[in-house]
C-alpha cells in the first residue's frame, strides 16, 4: 500500500530504523508460516529489511518466503519450493 504526497512515495510501513515511511527496494514479501500473525511479522519485517538482507535472513530462519521487487524481480526462498503447485 503506497501512494504519492509532494511527489514522494510513501508507504503505509514505517521503518523503525528512521522513523520514516519505508523506502525498501521491494514491491511485496509474502510468508508461508503455521500461523497468520507469524506469516504477517516475518512478511513486514522481510520487507522492511530490503531484498538483500530479507533474503539472508529468511535463508538464515529457513522461511517459506517469496520476494517481489520494485523491479518485478521474482525470487523464492528454497523453503518455499515445497509448497508450489508444479505441472506437468
């Protein structure tokens, strides 16, 4: 959830580490945990951390996680892979 103020984009998280609308490089992080509220801290904490870091700390937590940058980059943790649906 993002829109524009002043010609700024803002987003509806706010990074603790500024205090400020976040800023991440990512479009969207979802998480595939036992539980909703799980699935929802890691899925904000992820983006709020970037892809980068996002990305070694779901490795590093072994998360089910799928990142989605601003850049339409596609990147699936190796725990997700156990829960897509292949084909053929």
């Amino acid at each position: 959830k993002h829109w524009k103020k002043n010609g700024e984009t803002k987003h509806h998280l706010i990074d603790p580490a500024t205090g400020q609308s976040s800023q991440s490089d990512l479009a969207s992080v979802t998480v595939v945990a036992p539980d909703a509220m799980t699935a929802d801290v890691w899925a904000k904490s992820l983006f709020l951390s970037g892809k980068k870091k996002g990305l070694e700390q779901a490795k590093k937590m072994h998360l089910a996680a799928l990142f989605i940058t601003k850049t339409d980059e596609v990147i699936a943790s190796k725990h997700l892979l156990p829960y897509v649906w292949k084909t053929g």
